[in-house]
C-alpha cells in the first residue's frame, strides 16, 4: 500500500490544530480522522479528495456542493460541519467524527444480533433513516443523498443511527442532471441504473434495501459484478406484498413491498409517508401480537 505522506501532518481548523491519522478511502474521496492537540477537543474527520482526481473538474465541483450541503445541516443524526480549508491546494472539509460501527457489520455478526433481534433492531434503524430523509427532503432547498448503503450509515453504542457520505448529493432546488452521481451498484434504485433523474423516491428505496437486506441477511441485488448489479437495478422486480412475511409482520411487509417497487410513481412518494405506514403497521402488529396473547391465555 502506497504510504500516505499527509499522515501525522499537523493542519489548522477553526483556528485549532489537529494531526491528521488515516481513516479511509472511496473512490473518489479519503478520509482523516482530526486527532486534537488539546484533549478536551472533539476529534474531528477531514475529508479531501484523492490526489488522482484532484485536477478532475466534475469532482472538484461535486465536492463543493457536498461542502455546502453539509454546512447547513442543523441534525442529530447528520454530520456536524467545522470548517474547511486545503491540505497542499486540495480542499477540506471538517466534521465531528462518528465513533460508530458501519450497519455492514450488523449484518455479518448473527452471534451480536440474533434473528430474534434483528428484526426489531432493523425496524427502529430504518425509522431513525426515514426520520433524517424527512428532515433532509422536507428542507427550503431539499438534499437528496443518492447513496443510501450499510457502509454509509453508522451506528453508535446508544443505537442511533448517523447517515455519512454525501458525496452523490445534490440539492433539488438547484435543478442540476444528477446522472454523474450515483451510489454504490449493490443499492442503485431503477430509475439510477437506467440513468434516467432521480430524486427524493430513491433515498426512500435504497433504505428499503437496507432493510430487507439486515432482515434476511441476503443481498437484495444478487448481481455477480458492477455490470450484472446495474442490469438487475435496471430491471428489479416487483416484491410480492408477503415477501418478507417469513421474518416480521405481513402489514409490515407490505409497506416494504411498496417503498420497493421500481415504478418510482407507485412507491411512496416521501419520508413522511412511508413513516405514517411503518407507524400504522407496528400498531396493527402490536394489535396482532396483544389479541393472540389473550387468546393463549387459561380461562
């Protein structure tokens, strides 16, 4: 691995100085962990662009509106911007870290979480997920994440859930072809593996394959490599309404069978949709659960 020679760099935030520790890298963009000098600090995260792209000027402008969108978040769950600067003429910008566990790992450890609790845990994870979508698509200038995974959503040791990763973003209101920009293969919506414009619906679609892929620990998108992954988004089936019957409630399973239709005129067509179904189903389910308990009961 080439050895990064920003490592151990010291760099001026908002007027505090951080030493730069490598933390990760995507494809586009690398992230530093911000290791304060003075120990009461939060530790922050630096993300730059890397040097391979950084005379790309698509890339460059993309960042910038990453920047901006994430400036302007006021949210518990979103990153929580410093500031900005250049790392050697490469723009910066600095957010508190999240000390967390990417939802991938949930996913991978059936010792930690059960098929008992996974539904459950799975259910308030994607509550929470719908929750920061209705807070992001309900804004002045609506922001549309486009990139919704298990690797961009991080949660802590309390369960609270953070969506990361705004490097596909785009704000609705600036009326921009957001075709450059899409996710990762494994949970592209229709609409973005065909290349055609999307919006808000596909945040809302993407959370459904996080769902279903926590609950059933299958991959809902069964394609072999990048070009197998986008043909099967392209053309994603229908769900059966009972499709995930055999692991929650069937009025639960059927509120994902729509947030996972490929017709993005038939799924539902905001957060605070598909949350007023989730909330109804877990009522009926709970309905459910409370009658078949007295029933069981001895007279």
């Amino acid at each position: 691995m080439k050895q990064d020679l920003m490592n151990d760099t010291v760099i001026e935030v908002q007027g505090k100085l951080y030493k730069l520790q490598h933390f990760k890298e995507g494809g586009i963009c690398k992230i530093y962990k911000g290791i304060p000098e003075r120990r009461h600090l939060p530790t922050l995260a630096i993300k730059t662009i890397r040097d391979k792209w950084v005379t790309n000027e698509k890339v460059i402008k993309q960042f910038n509106v990453e920047t901006r969108i994430v400036k302007e978040f006021q949210h518990s769950r979103l990153p929580q911007y410093i500031g900005r600067g250049s790392l050697n003429g490469v723009p910066f910008y600095a957010y508190h870290f999240v000390d967390g566990m990417q939802v991938i790992n949930i996913s991978q450890r059936p010792d930690l979480y059960p098929p008992d609790l996974i539904s459950s845990l799975a259910l308030r994870m994607v509550i929470q997920l719908y929750e920061t979508l209705e807070y992001l698509h309900d804004k002045i200038n609506p922001v549309i994440h486009g990139d919704i995974s298990s690797e961009n959503v991080v949660i802590n040791p309390s369960q609270q859930l953070y969506l990361i990763d705004f490097g596909c973003a785009h704000a609705k209101a600036a009326n921009v072809d957001n075709r450059t920009w899409i996710g990762k293969p494994s949970y592209l919506s229709p609409e973005q593996a065909r290349g055609e414009i999307w919006d808000q619906r596909s945040d809302l679609y993407q959370v459904g394959i996080l769902f279903y892929e926590l609950v059933t620990r299958q991959r809902w998108n069964t394609g072999a490599d990048t070009r197998s992954k986008h043909l099967f988004a392209a053309s994603a089936p229908r769900p059966k309404m009972d499709f995930l019957a055999h692991k929650i409630h069937i009025s639960l399973s059927m509120v994902f069978s729509k947030v996972l239709h490929p017709d993005p005129e038939i799924r539902f067509q905001s957060a605070s949709e598909v949350l007023k179904a989730l909330y109804a189903a877990k009522s009926y389910e709970q309905r459910f659960r409370l009658y078949n308990y007295k029933n069981k009961q001895p007279t």
